[in-house]
C-alpha cells in the first residue's frame, strides 16, 4: 500500500537549517518535531502550531523543547509514567531502547516517520511511527514491536502514545455518558494529579467516556479562540488515557486498557498498538474539531465523502412488531415524505423461536416466516414499489440462550467454564467469542449470507447491546486468557474488513444500544453512527454538541420521533424536532400512521429543504456559536461550504422564562466580503416565515453583530434553521 519512495534520511546529511538530527513532521498548520541519534535515546521536542526548517533554532533557543524520551519504557533509572513495561524470558522487567535508524516516506494518504530503535542487550525492537495525513491537521502516532528472540515476552504495559505538553493554565474537554446520555460534554480545570479516562466494558467503549479529549494551554476553553490540543484514540476495545500533570511537567499517555490484558507475544511475532491521532489548534476548540471533521471524511469512515439517504427506522414505530403490511404501510408513508431509505429495524428472524422480544433468536439470522411470509423478497417489493431503498438490522456479535444458534455451539460463546453463564438483555442475551476464527466465519456469514441473497439490500445497522460479561474463551488456551480484551477485537477487525473488502458500498450503521461505539476504532468499516437511543430533540442538542467535537454531521444519525418522546416522555414541536435533527444526518424514528396530515405536510417541506442543504451540513465546516452548556437559554450553530458561498444555521430555544434574556448570536466562518441571502426553511406556515427570511446581509455584519434573536425565539421550544447564500 504504501509507496516507500522518499529518502531514508541519513542523519547528518540534511539541508535546509535542520539540526542534524532533527525530524521535523508537518502538516498545513501543526509541526511535530522529534531528534533521534543512532545509538541514543530518541526525544519528543515539539508538538505545536506550524513551523518551517528555519524555524527550529528559534524552538531551541525560546526554551519550548521537551527533550523527554519519545517513548520512555520501564525498568532503568524510570520512576514516573512509562509508555511500555515488559517481561523478558528470563524475568528481566527492563527495557532499554535506543534508535537503529530512521524512515521517512510518502504513502497514498500520509507522509511518515518511523524511529526504529531496539534493546541495547535483548532480542527486542520497537518501531515508533507518526503518520501526517495528507490535506489535513492530523497527525497520527502508534507503535509497533518485535520478539526478535526465541522465547515468549509479556507486554504489561504498550500505550500507543506517550506527549508531553506544555504546563500552564491547562483545562480539559471530555465527553462523558452513560445509556440515553452518551457524550455529555464535561470541562475542568487540571489540578495537580493523576485525571484518567477510562473504560472497561470489553465491546463498546464510548458509553461511559469516549476516547478522545481536548486540551487548552492557556486557559478555560473556547470556541474560536486559545490553543488546544485534541486527541483521540482509534480502537474500541477497553482503553486509558491518563493526564499526569505535576508542577512542572505533564504527560498524556493513551492506549489500550492492559489492566487484566496483558499479552504474551511470542518469538517472531508483532504486536501492533492502535493510532492516537491528535491536532493542535490555535482557532480554540473549533479548529480542533473541523480538523477532525476533514480527517474522518478524507481517511476515517467509509464512503466518507458520499452523501448520506433520509431514513425511516422502524424501531420507535413498531419495536419488534415487525410484519409485511406494517413495513409496507411505513415505507409508502415515508415515501410520500420524500424520504429515501427503510431500515426494518430488530423483529424480524427466528422460526423456531421467533424473535418477540430481546430473551430469544440472536444468532437465528433467518427470516421469521411467521411475522413476513413473503420473506425479505417481500420486502423489496415494496421498497421498489415506492422508489425507496431498503436496510435491515443485525447484531451479529450476539445470541440468546434460547436461539438455535446457542444450542448447536455452546462453545462459541465467551464464558468461564465451571462458572453460572453471566446474561444480558433479556436476562439471555451472550456474546460469541470472535477470538475464534470460526466464529469469525459465522459473523462475516450473517452479512455475507444476507448480501448474497439479496444484493439490493443498501444498509445494514449492526448492534451491540452488550458488555464483554464473561472473561473467558475455550477457543483461546490457558496461559492466553488475558489476551480476551484484545484479540476480540482483532477478530472484529479481521471480519469487519472482510466485509469491507467484498461489500466497499453497503452502507452500514455502527450502534451500540446507542452510541456505545462511537469511536475511530470502528467508523473506518463504518458510514455513520447512532447517535444515542434517546431521541429527545432537547437533550440531543447537548449530546450532538459533545459529538460534534470529534466526529463529523455526516456519520452523526439525528432521527426525529414521536410526541411525546418514549425515553424522556418530553413534548417538544414538530419543527422543533427537524431543526434538531437538520443539524446532523436527518432520518425519522417514528411511526408515520400516528402522524396527523398537517405533520406530514410540514414533515415532507423539510425533508425537501434537507435535501437542498445536505452538503452544507453533511460536509461543510461547522462552527459551534452558542453552547447549551453555557446556560444561555438558547443553543446556537451552524455549517459553512469551504468555498463560504452557502451556510447553514440553527439557533433553539432550550429554556424559557418571561421576559428572559436572549443574546445576539454572532455567526462565524463566513466571508466578511460576501452577502448572503438569508432563507428560512423550515417555516410551520409557509406564508410566515420568521422575519430574518429574504434580507440579504453581509458576511462581516452577521459576523460582528451577529442577528438578534428574541423575537424569533419568544415560544417555548422555539428554533430556527436558516439557509444563508451568497449574493453576487
Ligand atoms: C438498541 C438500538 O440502539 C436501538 O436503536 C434498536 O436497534 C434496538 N437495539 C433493537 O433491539
């Protein structure tokens, strides 16, 4: 894959000011800067806003080098934080690294550095690697290792990454959840200490934190201003990511959880850290996430630059009622809405036992004959009948006790023998050991079997609705144990990218009971997400904000549903709903027979002014401009196309009091030379639009004054969602 073409850097023999050792990684607007000598440890100096060669005296000479170890490991002269703790054949639980040599090349997407560096006594090599993705601000960081000996190592410790930053007035962005609350967006100041994100759940691991943060340098957190430092981890197993901040210095180090996972890797064999990929941003925490946006289009998700269908899931309009005239009744509904995709949803297989409710049939993954005599081909039917495309929802990773699949092969599932079998869901739910190359077989088969069968299906939605429960595999031997945590997800990965391989435009959905697996480690076998189960338009607005941070509005699912909403029982209007949903990749989660003609009305002008704006949202830059958790009453943002000739903006109305306070909202990313054509699209009567419909304002206007809002947001549960164009 990769073209290894550029020079081998002979130290000593550079150009251009470099300092001999130096090895300077940019990308347009960050520059990394690393020294390693033959023989000698290799030093982490710089990570920070653009610098040319000519530039790097002046970084040694302002003081603002680290000159810490690149990857400092355990064992000699090491109290503190290390990146990498092994034991060798003979109990030795040291390390002692020092550099080979150093590549530098160009591949397809990314120019890259390795510092090879190895044991100055035992049979053990490392290879360091930073990855700058072409056309973006992203520069990746992993590691690679080598037995080279004869004998069997253990790895206690292997982070992916170990930075140092700058100590100052450092203040941390997380995004912390739980079931229905996923990504809530949390800041803090750093005090002196050890601050650990963290999580153990073994399948999905953005439920309780996601693996990514950001991090200011110089003060509490902003928008658009302040230099800020983004990371995140590309892996969705367990993770830890741990801020050790003292007095005087301070490290991140970020990696796979090795607490109960430690692995033993055997002679001639690798083992492979996943990436840490990190910006640095001097435009605030907007920088770091539109440098994120561009990273996951470009490199990180499937089909990232392909515009995403509206959709229909069925889940909230008929739970596991699932049947051939429901689905019908659904698809020809949504179709006259405009929309553009069914998903039937789960429901939908087991004869033996067919699937009712969540304690049977995972793992059955055959049609339900009972529920759809006319099988999917029936299905298909319809959705050609009414010109709209079809999906379907798996959790493939799972069984229930009671299902077929459980009684033919105990043995595939992860369970401690001599122990009671831990359930889930439906007090049967239990995981299938993808440590099994068999069971690996059987995953790829359900999509494989279903793709095979039926070529037009266009998406699949693959679930999780459990935890890693049992630590135990009879697949994988006894003194391999706590590999679980890891080669589960190798074995994910082998059948993702088999699926990925055979099928590169089906679109799939990465759920986990919501957004449990909203991570870097998925989305690259992925075209989007689900959000959270929790549809509430209200508390979306606080959830799709901290998402907003790391992932982009085209994987983002923002599914409009009922009223009153089934999690939070809340009441919220129609428009208000849509605008909501607008904000990211808009779908409905509802059942369109409850719906009164007036709402399909309004629901079809929508999708239609969705349609127009979809590339704006879907791949534009967003700017975040007011943030439901700075008690403002209101919540504001909005997408602009890179070129800034169309924008898109959203402003809510999240609480309500008389006569309150409603700020001006300033917008940003526009062009100050332009003017713009303001639309309103989403008006509940199309001859009262809000008041800002049709005036045309200049960009420096709307970005310097910004437009008042208190008229336009008087109700409760008032919102707006305004189309700008440039005026020639
Ligand atoms: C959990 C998902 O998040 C829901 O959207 C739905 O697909 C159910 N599982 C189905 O069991």
């Amino acid at each position: 894959m990769k073209t290894k073409l550029l020079l081998i850097l002979t130290l000593g023999t550079c150009a251009c000011g470099l300092h001999a050792k130096d090895y300077l990684i940019s990308t347009p607007n960050t520059s990394l800067l690393i020294t390693a000598t033959p023989g000698e440890k290799s030093k982490f100096q710089y990570y920070g806003s653009r610098i040319s060669e000519q530039d790097i005296q002046g970084v040694y000479d302002s003081g603002l080098v680290f000159g810490v170890e690149s990857y400092p490991v355990f064992g000699l002269n090491t109290p503190g934080e290390r990146a990498m703790a092994v034991a060798h054949p003979d109990g030795n639980m040291s390390l002692d690294l020092v550099v080979e040599q150093v590549y530098q090349y160009v591949s397809d997407e990314a120019e890259v550095t390795e510092v090879c560096m190895k044991d100055k006594v035992y049979p053990f090599v490392l290879k360091q690697l930073f990855k700058a993705y072409k056309g973006t601000d992203i520069i990746s960081t992993w590691v690679e290792v080598e037995n080279t000996g004869k004998k069997p190592v253990t790895l206690y410790r292997f982070a992916s990454a170990f930075l140092p930053v700058p100590r100052g007035d450092n203040w941390m962005t997380h995004f912390h959840g739980f079931w229905g609350a996923e990504h809530t967006m949390d800041e803090e100041k750093l005090t002196n200490g050890q601050k650990v994100i963290s999580n153990k759940d073994g399948l999905a691991n953005t439920e309780t934190d996601n693996p990514s943060f950001m991090l200011t340098m110089d003060g509490k957190p902003q928008e658009e201003h302040g230099n800020v430092f983004g990371g995140t981890l590309a892996w969705t197993g367990t993770y830890l990511i741990k801020m050790d901040v003292r007095n005087t210095k301070f490290n991140i180090s970020a990696g796979i959880n090795e607490e109960t996972a430690h692995y033993i890797l055997d002679a001639k064999k690798k083992f492979v850290t996943p990436e840490f990929a990190m910006t640095y941003s001097t435009t605030g925490k907007g920088g770091v996430s539109r440098a994120f946006h561009r990273w996951a289009r470009a490199y990180k998700l499937n089909q990232g630059n392909v515009p995403h269908d509206i959709l229909l899931n069925s889940w909230e309009g008929v739970y596991f009622n699932v049947n051939q005239q429901g689905m019908d009744d659904m698809m020809k509904a949504f179709s006259a809405m405009g929309g553009e995709l069914f998903v039937m949803d789960d429901g939908w297989f087991g004869n033996k036992y067919p699937r009712n409710n969540s304690t049977s049939s995972l793992g059955d993954w055959e049609v339900c004959k009972e529920k759809l005599p006319e099988g999917i081909e029936g299905l298909l039917k319809s959705a050609k009948k009414y010109n709209i495309k079809f999906g379907i929802w798996i959790e493939p990773e799972m069984a229930n006790t009671k299902s077929e699949l459980f009684e033919k092969h105990p043995d595939w599932i992860m369970r401690i023998k001599n122990r009671p079998l831990s359930t889930g869901r439906g007090k049967t739910q239990v995981v299938l050991d993808l440590t099994n190359p068999e069971v690996q077989d059987f995953v790829f088969g359900v999509v494989d079997n279903l793709m095979t069968k039926y070529p037009e299906i266009a998406y699949m939605k693959w679930d999780d609705n459990s935890s890693l429960m049992d630590y135990g595999s009879s697949y994988l031997p006894k003194d391999r144990q706590s590999h679980i945590y890891i080669d589960y997800h190798r074995g994910l990965n082998n059948v993702l990218k088999r699926i990925r391989a055979k099928y590169p435009k089906l679109v799939l959905q990465a759920c986990a009971g919501g957004g449990g697996r909203v991570n870097y480690g998925m989305l690259p076998y992925f075209d989007e997400f689900w959000t959270s189960d929790d549809t509430d338009a209200l508390q979306r607005i606080y959830m799709q904000w901290g998402v907003s941070s790391f992932y982009p509005a085209v994987a983002m699912a923002s599914h409009v549903s009922a009223d009153k909403n089934h999690q939070t029982g809340r009441r919220l209007p129609l428009k208000f709903r849509f605008d909501v949903a607008m904000s990211g990749r808009l779908g409905m989660e509802i059942q369109p027979k409850d719906m009164s003609e007036a709402d399909k009305a309004f629901a079809k002008r929508a999708i239609t002014a969705y349609k127009g704006i979809r590339p704006v949202v879907q791949f534009g830059d967003l700017y975040r401009l007011v943030s439901p958790y700075d008690h403002k009453g209101i919540s504001s943002l909005m997408y602009v196309t890179p070129g800034k000739e169309r924008a898109v903006f959203y402003a809510y109305k999240i609480s309500h009091f008389l006569n309150m306070v409603i700020p001006n909202v300033r917008m940003a990313g526009l062009d100050p030379q332009k003017k713009y054509r303001i639309t309103d699209l989403t008006a509940v009567k199309t001859d009262k639009p809000c008041a800002l419909d049709g005036k045309i304002i200049s960009g420096r206007m709307l970005m310097n004054e910004g437009v008042a809002l208190h008229t336009l947001l008087a109700s409760e549960y008032s919102s707006v969602a305004l189309e700008l164009r440039e005026v020639k």
